[in-house]
C-alpha cells in the first residue's frame, strides 16, 4: 500500500512515517524542505519537494497512491495581526484544496486533520457528533472545513482527524517550553479551563490505524483519556522541567501581550470523548494522562537539546 503524507517533517509526521514503514508501507512525503526530504530518503522514503501554495507544480507528475495523508498545518501560535490571520486563513484554505486536488488527482482517500475546538458545558462531553466550534485563531479553519464537507458530500472518500493539542519534542510544545523556562509563559486568568490534550505518539497511532483500515466517511477525535484544565497541565509541566514557581499572568495583561486572537484561542474549554477511536479502530494509549506524556516529551526534548 502507498501512502503520501503532506507535511510528513513535522512533528507529527517525524512519528507517523516511522510507524508506517514499520508497517511494510511504500511511504512518500511531501516537503519544501529538502534537507529534511534527503533524511527521509536515507530510510526509504520517497520524498517529493513542492509547496502546497504551487501545487500545480507537482500534481500533474505524481504517481498513484492509496491514500493521502493532510498533517501539514500552516496555522501559527503567537500574536498575530489581522493583515497576518488573513493570510494564514488563506494558506489554511489552500493547503486543503490542495489536498483535495491531490485526492482527484490519485483517485484515493483524503485523511484531513481539523482541531478539537468545541465548547462543553458543565457535565457534557463532546464527541464527533458535536459541530465544531471556531473561535480565535481556530477561526483560520471556516473555509477549509466547509470545502471538506463539500467533498465529503459529492461522494470523495474523506476521513476526517480531530486531534486535541499535541504535546512533544518538537513544534508549538517545544516553543512553549523554552518560553516557560525562560519564564515567558505561564497560567493566564484561573486557568480552569479545558483542553483537550494527546501525546504525538499516541496521536500518530491513531492515524496510522486510519491509514490500515481506512474507514471511509468517519471522523475521530484523537484525545488522552484524562480531561486536565490548563492550570494543572502547565504546572505539571513546570515541574517535570525543575521549575517550582510559573506565571500567573491576569486576562488583561495577556490581551496586552499576546492579542485578542491568541487569548480567544487559549480559553478553549472542552472535555471530548475517545471512546469511537477505541471501538472503530483498537486504538490503544500508550500515554493515557499527561503525567505519564508530559515527563517522556520533556525527556525526549532534552536528550535533543543535548545531544
């Protein structure tokens, strides 16, 4: 089986390719990055250097794959004007239509990525049935979800991955991290509110299992097992670092700094359900709380730094 990965030397992708050429697939993976597509090349993987804002530069030489695999997310964390949130709302948009071209292209099954971003009350639970909710930066994502509906409604075989926060060594956690060390960052407001969390091993599981069995026109939110309010995530991870004392940074002082979009963002609060993961497709946690992930990701983010 064939599978290629949009956006595969990422975070996520650094731990999804590994897990599907231990599974005997023929993997291929899209990147700008060339460095990155010659490491890949080294174990086996067939890299294809193109840019998903020019895909009319590679899509009429690619050749036939299974399956498509959407990681790549142009959606940036930090303060951000609305000159500059037009602009990644209109890379997100056109990263999906890409996908999407690609998808026609091959003739195979699109696995997209979208976000948990829904909103629970007290007692409530979301789960794939719930509508998602955009707010803050999420709000980069209308246009690229309503073009996968679409799709989904005109009969391409689509299968849709909602993962909660990623946390590992590397991407927006690694970020969080040095600023937390350096005491950048830390509890905005109460911090009591939720959001939804997966270690990327777990999360790259759990594609993989979407890319196995392929479950056409299913959507699955990908979550640890233990809801955690911001708050107790980050000083958990304060300590798994050595720090014994973080920020508690007021609302309006946050505003100040990081912008309306980004504070929006980080006020989700949502407790999701994984329940179909694990009854559709064996889905198994190796990391089932943040205190077991939170410590492995920082281990893993150090042994990098050190080495």
């Amino acid at each position: 089986m064939k599978a290629l990965v949009l956006g595969g030397t990422g975070l996520l992708g650094s731990h999804l390719v590994p897990k599907l050429l231990a599974r005997g697939y023929d993997v291929s993976v899209l990147s700008r990055n060339s460095a990155a597509l010659s490491e890949l090349e080294s174990r086996g993987v067939k890299g294809i250097l193109g840019d998903l804002l020019d895909s009319d530069a590679f899509i009429p030489s690619l050749t036939p794959h299974d399956v498509v695999v959407s990681i790549a997310m142009p959606i940036e964390f930090g303060r951000m004007s609305q000159k500059k949130f037009e602009m990644v709302s209109e890379r997100t948009t056109k990263f999906t239509r890409s996908a999407l071209d690609i998808g026609y292209k091959l003739k195979c099954p699109i696995i997209f990525t979208l976000g948990t971003s829904y909103m629970t009350g007290p007692g409530e639970v979301a789960d794939e049935t719930w509508p998602i909710e955009r707010f803050g930066l999420t709000l980069a994502g209308i246009d690229a979800e309503r073009l996968i509906h679409e799709a989904g409604a005109e009969g391409h075989p689509i299968i849709q991955m909602i993962p909660g926060q990623i946390y590992g060594p590397g991407g927006m956690f690694l970020k969080m991290y040095n600023m937390l060390k350096s005491g950048k960052f830390g509890v905005v407001g109460k911090g009591d509110n939720h959001i939804p969390r997966i270690h990327v091993e777990d999360c790259a599981e759990a594609y993989a299992l979407a890319i196995d069995k392929l479950p056409i026109n299913e959507s699955f939110i990908i979550a640890d097992d233990t809801p955690c309010t911001t708050r107790e995530f980050t000083e958990f991870m304060a300590s798994c670092a050595g720090i014994s004392k973080i920020r508690n940074i007021p609302k309006i002082i946050a505003r100040i700094i990081m912008g309306k979009l980004l504070l929006d963002t980080m006020g989700i609060d949502c407790i999701v359900s994984n329940a179909k993961l694990k009854d559709v497709l064996g889905w198994e946690l190796k990391y089932p709380s943040y205190r077991e992930g939170l410590p492995a990701a920082i281990q893993a983010l150090e042994h990098l730094s050190s080495s």
